[in-house]
C-alpha cells in the first residue's frame, strides 16, 4: 500500500510541475505575436501601434521608422529622444543592404582632457550629469535623412499622429513609475527645479507632453533646419550656456548624419549585417560570431557549462580588441578586415582551454596584421513589401544628461561619457577605452549598439537589436544563437536567460535567479568570477523571424514594457 501511495505522490509532483512549466511558458510567452504582412516590436505599446499604423496607410518600413522613433520620444523619454542619436541598419526589399549613422558629435570646443583636473584624474561626474555631458544631437537629423531617401508618405501625414499622442498623453505604467522614482532626486538636482517628469506619477496616472507636441508641429512645419538652424536650436543653445554647456549654434549647424557600409560576417549558413564603427556592435558581435562557430553549441545545450565557457572566452578576446583598436572611422584608422580575419579569431582562440578559465589579465588586445547603455531602446520593423529596419537610439544614461528643456519638452543626452576620458579609465558602463576613442572636436564617440539583420539563405530571416550598453552585443548575440543553435521561437530566444563577459572586469554577469547553482559552482570550479548579485537585467531585446511561412513573428521582450504590434 505504501508503494503505491508514494507512486501517487510521485505522479502528482510530476503532474505540478509540468503544469508549473506550462504556466511559466505562458508566462513569457505571453506578448508572441505572428502577424501575416507588417510588424513593428519596440519598447511601448504605443510608439509600436504608431508605427503600424503608418504602414496600414501605405507607408513602408522607413515612414514606420520615423514614426516610431518620434513615438518613442514621447512615451519612454528615458531613452528615446530628440535630443540623442542612434543607428540604423536596413535591408531593402531587394536585398539592397546599408546603415546610417546619427551618433552624436562631440561640440567644437571640446578637447582631449576636458574631463581631467591639473592631477589628470578623471572627473566621471561632468561627463555624466550636467551641460558640459551633452554631445551635438543627431536624432532628428537621423529621421530627415531617413525620409528624404526611403519615404513614401509625407512627413506631417507620418508625426501627426505622434503630435496627436503627445497631446493626449501616454499612460504611466508600472515600471514607468520605479523608473521615474529612481531617478527623481537626480532630475530635480540637475535642474534646480521640478520638470514635467520629476512629479510623483503613479502607474495608470496619463502623462501629456504639450512643449514636446509644440516642438514636433515645428518640426513638421519647419523642417530639419527648425532643430540646427532655427529657434529650437538657438532655445538648446541658451539652454546649455545657462548650464555650463559649450555646443554652440556653429556646431549644430554643422551636424551631418553617414551613411556607411555595414559590418557583413558568414556564420554557418547565416549572414549577419550590423553596425560599424562607431558602434562596435557589428565588428565585436562578427569577431565572437566567428571564433565560436568551429565548436558545437548545439551539442553543448543551451545554457550548460561548456557552451557558457566558449562564449565567454570569446566576449573576453573580442571586447579586449574593442577597447582598444575601435573609435570613429572619420579620425582614426580601423583594422576591420583584420580584426574579422579567419586566422586572426583562430589564433585568438589558442589559448582557450576548457578545462580553466583563462584570466583576463592575460588577454590583451590582439596582434594584427595592419591596421552605449542600459538605458537605450531598440526597434525591429518589417513591412509587407520585405523592407527591413534595425534601429537602436540613445541618450547614453538614464534621461541622458537629467538635463530637460521644459520649453521644448526633451532630455538632453551625455554621451560624451562614452568617449575614453583618459586611456585606461572605465566609464559608466565598466570599459576600458584607449587612444582610439579620446575626445576630439566634431568626433563620434564609441558605442555598444548593435542594430542587426540576419539573413538565411540570401533571405530575410531576423531583425534584431536591444539596449544593455556594453551587454547589448552579448544580448544580441544570444539571441540569433537562440534561434539558429537551440531551435527556439523568436519569443522564446528574447524570453531566455542571458549572461555577460566584457572582458574588464573579470568576471561573468549572469541575471540574478536564472541560472542553477551547481552550474555557477562548476564555473567557480574552473577559476571564472561570479556576478550575480547585480539585480539587472541584461538586454530588452526586440526582435522579428521571418517563418517558412512568410509570416512575421514577434519578440518582445519580458524585462520591460515591450511590445510587438502588426496586421
């Protein structure tokens, strides 16, 4: 008898469990969404139903860029912006690859050691909070170079309805508001007064932003010279001097974005387009791509020891080069070819040994021969026609520099943090930056974003991209292995737990409550540190597949607001 209860005992736990795992399926994967013609997956609800809603007008994946962007601005001001930049990479319908650049410059006045006392030690403070952080906006510089080239509906048809959205307002959601409470104190300190955001929102409360539906009807009316060469520009300008900023009318007037050739790396039967420099995101993410491909990640599992060990080794070889060989192409020379080189990542991986941890002071950037943030969002947008975007926008940190434009109704960015203030310093996010990446006048600073398009077989096959700063390659990066390594749905792939190595400092990020223990223990076993304290997320990743179909399906991910919308 008592053989037959604990057989009944048994049965039961088997039975809660597998219904336990079922309900944690639904759970994650409860915002999948497979849509038959056009989709748009970002970081709100409603900068994404925007952006369908341009192309149910008859507008392409270019005017849904605009209008997301822009929609972004108003309701998740804690990266998307006016007053930042970004990057974009695209595919056109008939495989017509490119990207464009609307990284933020640094202002004309800058120098190399504008954030270093008489002692030469860095001040990290200015380069994050206050006027002298902010680097030359390249944001609505971005969305006019989009639509003068791609756009097929006019622009006020396309920002009306953001206009519309600002007006109206958003609702505050339930991470909306621990965002805003987190970071209240510093918003009401940076700008000696109370801001539009720095009220006590609760979740539910709607949000109107009027100054910032005023600056888009501008915008709207005036075009791209109302924000360089107009009053909004001179309003930036008198902002900053009243805050110690040096960008002056000169330097916006000289904004221009680039339109540059994407990163293009093979991995088995995948090709993958990202970012170049400035963003490392493409040349980072091809270099682990390739030296990871000779082992077998499939055979591994997903998530088990050696798989994590391999990839580790090869975050650490690659960010090691990043630090040291990327900066911006138009100042300094970039060894891409080499640094993508089949011989070069083989040799990179000799020393990888799987039975111990290599330590990262003894990696050093590579031999060769020849020569952002977690607070940042991305977009993913496929139209019907086969147009494909891949967009991450920033304002660097948390509301970007705190300072606000209550006249306008935006943040202004500090990415100046994001250039290497003295070559061996770590900036906000933990890396290391070398001569490469030192402040100059009108340079571009480095940046993590890896806005990405995968194709399979000369098809369509993943658009993707996150935020995370220096993760975000990683985030990415895990992702496409998700798919095409594990065989999992798009939503499955972003839902995943994610872990992190950038080389410095030494040691394995993983997210907090994901990971088993004994598995950890087996890491420390082989000399890797440990970091799972850190209560952070790693990416908000959004992503599309294109399934056999040809249907669109969704990833949005669970770690914030995110949500996909289509028709």
């Amino acid at each position: 008898m008592r053989y037959y209860f604990f057989i009944l005992i048994a049965i039961l736990s088997i039975s809660c469990k597998e219904t336990e795992d079922k309900i944690l399926l639904q759970q994650q994967s409860s915002k999948a969404l497979i849509t038959p013609n056009a989709m748009v997956v970002s970081a709100r609800a409603e900068a994404s139903a925007i952006g369908v809603k341009i192309m149910q007008k008859g507008g392409n994946a270019f005017d849904a860029m605009v209008a997301t962007e822009m929609a972004l601005a108003v309701t998740y001001p804690f990266a998307g912006n006016l007053g930042g930049g970004g990057f974009m990479v695209y595919r056109e319908a008939d495989g017509t690859k490119g990207s464009l650049d609307f990284r933020e410059k640094a202002p004309g006045a800058a120098t190399k050691k504008m954030y270093q006392n008489e002692k030469g030690e860095v001040n990290t403070e200015i380069s994050r909070y206050g006027g002298l952080a902010v680097g030359v906006p390249g944001t609505v510089a971005g969305i006019f170079a989009v639509h003068e080239k791609f756009g097929s509906l006019p622009l006020d048809t396309i920002l009306v309805p953001v206009v519309k959205l600002a007006r109206s307002g958003f609702i505050i959601t339930e991470k909306q508001q621990n965002r805003l409470d987190k970071y209240r104190e510093e918003l009401l300190r940076e700008n000696q007064d109370s801001i539009l955001f720095s009220k006590n929102y609760q979740m539910g409360d709607t949000l109107r932003n009027i100054a910032l539906a005023n600056t888009l009807e501008k915008i709207i009316k005036n075009g791209r010279d109302e924000f360089y060469n107009g009053t909004i520009g001179n309003k930036i300008v008198a902002f900053l001097e009243q805050n110690g900023g040096i960008i002056t009318q000169q330097d916006l007037k000289d904004y221009e974005v680039q339109w540059r050739e994407p990163i293009e790396v093979k991995y088995k039967d995948l090709n993958v387009i990202s970012m170049p420099p400035p963003s490392s995101g493409g040349i980072v993410l091809g270099q682990i791509l390739q030296m990871i491909e000779p082992y077998p990640l499939s055979q591994y599992g997903h998530n088990n020891l050696s798989y994590i060990q391999v990839l580790t080794e090869a975050e650490r070889r690659a960010y090691a080069d990043r630090n040291y060989y990327l900066g911006d192409p138009d100042f300094v020379e970039i060894p891409t070819y080499s640094l993508l080189s089949t011989d070069y990542l083989k040799k990179r991986m000799q020393s990888y040994d799987p039975n111990q941890a290599t330590p990262s002071s003894e990696i050093n950037y590579g031999e060769i021969n020849g020569w952002e943030s977690m607070e940042t969002t991305h977009y993913s947008i496929v139209d019907s026609l086969g147009n494909a975007v891949s967009v991450t926008t920033t304002l660097n940190g948390a509301y970007g520099s705190k300072m606000y434009i209550e006249e306008l109704g935006f943040f202004l960015n500090n990415e100046m943090n994001d250039f290497s203030s003295k070559p061996g310093v770590p900036n906000m996010f933990g890396l290391i930056g070398a001569e490469a990446n030192s402040i100059a006048p009108g340079k571009r600073m480095l940046s993590s974003m890896t806005p990405t398009i995968v194709e399979k077989d000369n098809d369509l096959y993943m658009v993707v991209g996150s935020p995370g700063g220096s993760t975000i390659i990683t985030s990415v990066l895990q992702t496409i292995l998700n798919v095409e390594s594990f065989g999992m749905t798009m939503q499955e792939a972003v839902d995943a737990p994610r872990f992190h190595h950038q080389w410095l400092p030494d040691e394995i990020l993983f997210e907090p409550n994901a990971f088993k223990k004994q598995l950890l223990d087996s890491l420390k076993g082989k000399g890797y540190h440990i970091n799972e304290n850190d209560s952070q997320i790693i990416g908000k990743v959004n992503a599309i597949k294109i399934l056999p179909t040809g249907e669109l399906e969704g990833g949005a991910d669970p770690r914030g607001d995110e949500a996909a919308r289509g028709f």
